[in-house]
C-alpha cells in the first residue's frame, strides 16, 4: 500500500485473545486500521456502525456465531467484505461459510502472508479493474475479449490456462497473490497439492511473459505468493 | 421396577392386551347377535302354533257349538306339556282351561301380549311367563291360547353363560399367551441389553446374540451386529491413526524444535536467523499440510462428505488433473499423458480430484525407472492418467513405469504414514494412498493398486452412475453430427 492511499480499516471479530492480538498487531504494522471485538454481538454492533472496508470472522464466537452474524449484516444489506476464519478447514465447511453470505474462507492455522493477501484482494479499496475488458501493468497487455495478450510489440501465445492464470494476476496487479489462491480462483481446486504445482505453471508462465524482456513485471513475494506489477519492489 | 413391571411394559403384552379387549368384543358380538336370532326364531315359532290353535279351536265351535269347544279345550289342556288355554264368559268366568291366574286385564285386551300366569295344576306358586293370543269369538266369549317361555328363557341363559366362558377363556388365553410372548421378547431384549451394556462398558468386541429363526428381533441383531464390527473396526483405525501420528509428527516436530534451539545457540547474523525462521515455518507448513490430510481422510472415512456430492464425469477430473500436473511432470522428466472416456460418476468431485492428484502426485514421486533395468522401454518415463467405464464401474487409474510396489507391500502400502523402504528419502506425509482409498471407500468404491510390469497401476475404482452412459453416449455421438 502506498502512503497516499486512505488508511484500510479492518475489523477482527475472534474470541481466542492470543490470535485476536497477533492479527491486530500484524495488520497494523502493515499500515492498516484494524479493531478487534471479542463475540458475535459486540462484533455485529462494531461492523455495523463502524465503516469498515474489510471483516475478518471467526466462525465460532461466543454470543453468536459468525455464520449467523453475517448472515443477519446481509439481511440489513450491510455488503462489506467478510473474511471466514475457521478451525473447521473442509471443503463442505467452506461452501456452507460462503453460502452464508461470506467472501472468501480461510481455514486455521493460515500463514498472516496468506490472510493479508485476501483481505487484499477482498478490501473494497482495491476493486480493481473487475469490468474492464483490457488489463494493463507495464508494457504487458490482455485483453479479455478476445483473449489476446500483448508485451510491448509482441503478441504472445499463452495456453488457455495461462491466460486465465494471467488474468487472475492481472486483476489483482499491485498486490500479492498466493498459491492457494490461485489454485482455488483459476483451477476451481481447494485442496492441497503436497508438491510445487502451482510454482511450475508460473514459472513457465514467466518464461512467456518475462523472458527476454529488460524489465520483469511477475515477482515472486517470498514467503507469500505472486504479484504482478511494474516497477521495482 | 420389578420382573412383573417390565414384564405388563412390554410392547408385546400391551400389544396382547388391545388384541384381547378386540377378540373379548367380538366375541360378545357374535354371542349377542345368535342370541337375538335364537329368540326371534322362538317367538316366530310360538306364534305360528298359537294362531294355528286358535284357528282350529274357532272351527270346531263354529261346527260343533259350545259343547264341542269345551270338550275340545279340556282335552287339550290335559295333554302333557300343553299349551295355556282359557275361555272365558262375556263376564268375565272362566269356563275352561288350564290357566289358574292371569296378570289383571290381559283378557281385555285382543291380539298379542306378554303375561304372567300360573297353571291351575301348578304345585309350586311362582309366576311363569307366557306369550298368549286373546281372541273374541261371536257369542262374546273370549278365548286365550298361549305358551311358555320358559324355553326362551332358558336358551337365553345357556347363551349368556357360553359368552361368560367364552370371555373367561379368551382373557386367560390371552393374558396367558401375553406374558408368554412378553416374556420370550423380553428374556432376548434382556440378553441384548446386557451385551451392549458391556459394550459400552469398554468391550467392543461382544456380539449381540442371533438366533435361528430369522424373524425381525435376529435381524435387528444381525444389522447391530454389523454396526458393531464397523465401529470396532473405526475404533481401531483411530486407535492406529492416533499410535502413527504420535510417531510420525513427533519427528517432525522434535525436527523443528532442534533447528530452532540449533539457530539460537549459534549466536549468527540477522540472515542466519531468517533463513532458521523460514525453514521453521517450511516446516510447520508440512506439518499443518499432513493435518489437513489426516482430518480429510477423517471426513472421507466418516461418511461426512456425503453431503457435497453430485453427477459429473470422471474424464473432466483425469483431464483437469492431467492439465495442473503436466508442466510439473515435465520440469521433472516425466512425460503426463491421459487418456478418457465417458466415466459417469456421482460423487464428491473435489475429493475425487484430489485422489487422482494424489496418484499422479506419487507417480511423479516414485514412479521414475529404475536407472538398473534394461533395456529401458521407451514409455518408460511416461504416466498415463485414464477414465474409462467398464460394466456398471468407472475405473480412474494412474498408470508410471517405475519401480511399482511388490505384491505383498501392496496392501500395507494404503494404511496411514506407511512410507515403504524405497521412498523414505523422499517427502511426502505417507498419506497420499490412504486418502485416495478413503475417498473410493467413501463412494462405495476402492482403491486397487497392480502391476504395470514394470510399474504401479493405482485405480480408483467408483460405481458408474445409472443410467448416466445413455447421456454421455448421446453426447458424443452430438459431436461428429455437428462436425458433419
């Protein structure tokens, strides 16, 4: 995040004190706003009334329960960015958080790399270039209608999956991407692969986009993911 | 509560109970109905007789005058087991018959009624009831012509006291038959309940006992029976799972620990402590990644996923798999190939997913030739992912040309952490195959390991979805019509 841009404000509704502390802690040593409430009243009140960009919701809270707590923000069309965190890790548990009206699912224990990126990518500070129909970072341009990429003068020939794998990072250029994000919006999987999977389609993916050129625009975010974006770092 | 209290509880006896009270009525009914029959029969029979008297009695005075209707009358009143006759005056004097007293005014009134009356001759002095017929003849005399109904009566009581026994018996009967039955349930209800109190005592192994007979209490049994085996036998791959993953995270973990008292001893730079801290969470990620597997084959075992499935084609699966692990393979020297046919499948798509990934994941892994066999078959670094439908089941199998897995390994080689001789080198959680066998076991399915000679064949092998082939075959058949 630049220094320019308003300040993210996140709420963390989560009763366990020690993780509630840590995330609090993490987020604003990364710049943001974050404030904590301990159970799903406190918490429903907060989300309410403050104005917040993202909620980050355990799903199991004393007083109410997060999956009620965001189903009765949506009932009050309250629409911010929720963000489930849950010990309960499976994929069943996962479509029932997303049915209840949450954004994005992140089961315990996750690396803070991994829950920065999606509140990232979720935060509506950022809604990126979602409906544009060209994306651009650099020289490096893809056109999602009629599925055409270009780098500079050269036209480039990506695989199907490629260009899916570009768009995702391309949408979300300027912030990191992790593997299980990808993994989860470009091949629709939600397990986990045990071995470098999604580290070898990049890498060829790079080779397309990056070989060559003076300038690199896809960056590897080292314990984090990926991100795509001009300039250095 | 005591013998007898459990005993009137049982289903059985109040089940009796409502059958007895059932029978007791219909029985009473059928008592009832052949009485009022009986008795309208008699009273039929008793009305013929007097109206055939009366006729004869009128004829003879009307052919014989006065004198010959007394003679007449007298002579009929003395035949033993007579009717009552009585013929009266216009005032009232009896002139003959057999009839002694009268209840007042019977004789006034004509036609049919119901009386009291005793017989002249008659040595006891109770009243009997009769059913008489007055009839006025032309001169002003009245004549009676009746007759007991003592018979009736008498028919009645045999009735009443046959439906007094008949209900005696049928409640003996039934209480007794009752306690029978309850008793031969509860004495077997008793044995079961004393089995699973000490099952749940902590003896898993005891068997609820199954009789001979087959009728619904064995097969209650039997199927109690097998939920027992399988709760055992759950019970005991948690038993096993718990041992393994006391084993095999304490190594990883006692890994982490001495790394991380290693890099603090070592008083180093700044960059040594990082490289010590990412290798920490490396680390802590391959162990939350071994969880992940253990809780999911924990799902899949327990019948949990059930909930998430529905139709697709298990060739999309061999292809999307093929496509996220094929520049994997690659970069590895592996070729990765895949090969399908329509593979209708109902199931939990993502777990499905996941086994094949796990097999081409272990393939890739393992499968790579061994570097003393010749000659070398030129396939020999190639996988084949396939999908194909045989009879009423689709076979998902991943095929590598490397070392295999020798027949007596074959079976072991499914169970949790089990990491065989020749891949301890390498990592990996030792889950892979489990999963991938939970995953078939979940669907109804298995998982088959064989020889590719050389190599390892993995199949999952999934029931085929009725009726889905018939669809999928239209479909392709679509596709060279549209070509045309």
């Amino acid at each position: 995040m630049t220094a320019t841009a308003p300040q993210m404000r996140i709420l963390i509704i989560e009763d366990d004190r020690e993780s509630a502390d840590y995330l609090v802690k993490a987020f604003r040593e990364v710049g943001y706003i974050a404030d904590l409430a301990s159970d799903g009243e406190e918490g429903l009140s907060m989300a309410e009334t403050g104005d917040y960009d993202v909620l980050v919701v355990d799903r199991m809270l004393p007083k109410r329960d997060g999956l009620s707590l965001i189903g009765s923000l949506r009932d009050k069309g309250n629409r911010t960015p929720v963000l489930i965190l849950s010990a309960l890790g499976q994929v069943d548990d996962r479509i029932k958080g997303l049915r209840a009206g949450g954004d994005d699912y992140l089961p315990k224990p996750y690396s803070f790399a991994e829950l920065l990126a999606r509140v990232e990518v979720l935060s509506r500070r950022n809604v990126g270039p979602a409906e544009e129909t060209t994306y651009k970072v650099g020289d490096l341009e893809l056109d999602r209608l009629s599925h055409r990429v270009a780098r500079g003068k050269d036209e480039l020939t990506l695989q199907p999956r490629e260009f899916r794998l570009l768009e995702y990072l391309m949408k979300h250029a300027g912030q990191v991407v992790t593997r299980t994000m990808l993994l989860e919006n470009v091949w629709d999987y939600h397990f986990d692969p045990q071995t470098n999977v999604i580290d070898v389609h990049i890498s060829r993916l790079r080779s397309k986009i990056d070989k060559g050129f003076e300038r690199p625009l896809l960056h590897t975010i080292r314990g984090a993911g990926y991100m795509i974006r001009d300039g250095i770092r | 509560m005591t013998a007898f209290g459990k005993l009137i509880r049982t289903t059985a006896f109040r089940l009796t109970l409502v059958y007895l009270f059932l029978f007791a009525l219909f029985a009473a009914s059928l008592l009832a109905y052949f009485a009022w029959n009986t008795r309208r029969l008699i009273t039929e029979q008793i009305t013929t007789t007097v109206n055939v008297e009366i006729g004869e009695i009128t004829s003879i005075y009307n052919r014989r005058g006065l004198h010959g209707l007394l003679t007449t009358m007298g002579n009929r009143a003395l035949r033993p087991g007579a009717n009552l006759y009585l013929l009266t005056a216009p005032n009232g004097q009896a002139l003959a018959g057999n009839v002694g007293s009268l209840a007042p005014g019977v004789m006034s009134v004509q036609g049919w009624s119901e009386t009291a009356y005793r017989r002249i001759d008659d040595q006891d002095k109770t009243d009997h009831r009769a059913l008489v017929r007055v009839a006025e003849m032309d001169n002003g005399f009245r004549l009676l012509v009746g007759r007991d109904l003592e018979e009736r009566r008498r028919l009645f009581g045999i009735v009443a006291k046959a439906a007094q026994w008949s209900i005696l018996v049928v409640v003996v009967l039934g209480i007794g038959g009752g306690i029978f039955v309850a008793r031969r349930v509860l004495h077997r209800i008793d044995a079961m309940t004393g089995t699973t109190r000490r099952i749940m005592a902590g003896d898993l192994s005891g068997r609820l006992p199954v009789g001979r007979s087959g009728d619904e209490l064995d097969r209650l049994a039997e199927n109690l029976n097998a939920m027992l085996e399988r709760i055992e036998a759950l019970m005991t791959g948690l038993k096993e799972v718990s041992d393994n993953i006391a084993h095999d995270l304490k190594t990883p973990l006692t890994r982490l620990r001495n790394r991380a008292e290693e890099a603090l001893a070592r008083s180093g730079s700044e960059a040594d402590y990082r490289a010590a801290l990412e290798r920490t969470i490396e680390e802590s990620d391959g162990l939350i990644r071994t969880f992940n597997a253990l809780l999911m084959i924990a799902r899949a075992e327990s019948g949990q996923a059930r909930g998430n499935m529905d139709d697709f084609d298990g060739a999309d699966v061999a292809n999307g798999i093929h496509e996220l692990y094929e520049p994997l393979a690659e970069d590895d020297g592996m070729t990765l190939q895949v090969k399908t046919a329509p593979s209708p499948v109902h199931g939990n798509r993502e777990l499905i997913s996941q086994a094949v990934a796990n097999l081409v994941e272990n393939a890739i892994k393992y499968g790579k030739p061994d570097a003393g066999v010749e000659p070398m078959k030129a396939d020999a670094r190639e996988i084949l992912i396939e999908a194909r439908r045989e009879g009423d089941q689709v076979l998902l199998s991943v095929t590598d040309h490397g070392p295999g897995i020798p027949e007596g390994d074959r079976k072991h080689a499914v169970e949790r952490f089990v990491r065989l001789e020749a891949s301890r080198t390498l990592p990996g959680s030792g889950l892979g195959l489990s999963l991938a066998s939970a995953v078939a076991t979940l669907h109804g399915g298995e998982l088959r390991l064989g020889d590719a000679h050389p190599g390892l064949v993995a199949t999952l092998v999934l029931p085929a979805r009725a009726g889905g082939s018939d669809r999928l075959a239209a479909q392709t058949q679509d596709v060279p019509q549209k070509a045309a």
